[in-house]
C-alpha cells in the first residue's frame, strides 16, 4: 500500500469529513473508491452524493428515536401546533 498525501483548505477537509461520516466513511475510503472507479471505467467524474436533507440531520435522528422509544414505552405524546412550529424551527 501507499500513502498519499493532499492539501485541502480546512472548511473543505471539515466538510469532507462529514459528508463521509453521513455516508458511513472515511475520507481514506473516499479516496479509494474515487481511484478504483476512475481506474475501471476510465473517466472523471463520477457522481457520489449525500443530500444535503435536513431530515436526516444528527439531531433530527435523535429526536426521532427519542420519540419511537417513548412510543414503544406506551407512553402518549402530544404537542400543540406552536411546539411543532418551534421544533420545525430548531
């Protein structure tokens, strides 16, 4: 194996870094199916996305399992129409 080694301005390492976290990644991952894929189909680019959808934002999925575990607790869960606002708000 060899290492490689690229500069990247900070922000666009950071939001690599995440967008691979979002993916279940790692940038080292990344990079590697970048190369393999450029190397068997013999073109650039190719598309890998992770949308950008606020739904499955970090908070959004803790949240929603808060809610499903207070769900299979029995327990009954009501919110008024001005708590859902402020939480679509959040």
């Amino acid at each position: 194996m060899t290492a490689i080694s690229i500069r990247l301005e900070d922000k666009d390492k950071q939001a690599l870094d995440e967008m691979c976290a979002e993916m279940g990644m790692s940038v080292s991952t990344f990079f590697t199916i970048y190369a393999k894929r450029a190397l068997r189909e013999r073109r650039i680019p190719f598309e890998i996305n992770a949308p950008l959808d606020p739904f499955y934002s970090e908070s959004n999925r803790k949240a929603l399992q808060a809610s499903e575990a207070e769900l299979h607790q029995g327990k009954v869960i009501t919110k008024s129409l001005e708590e859902l606002e402020a939480l679509a708000d959040a």
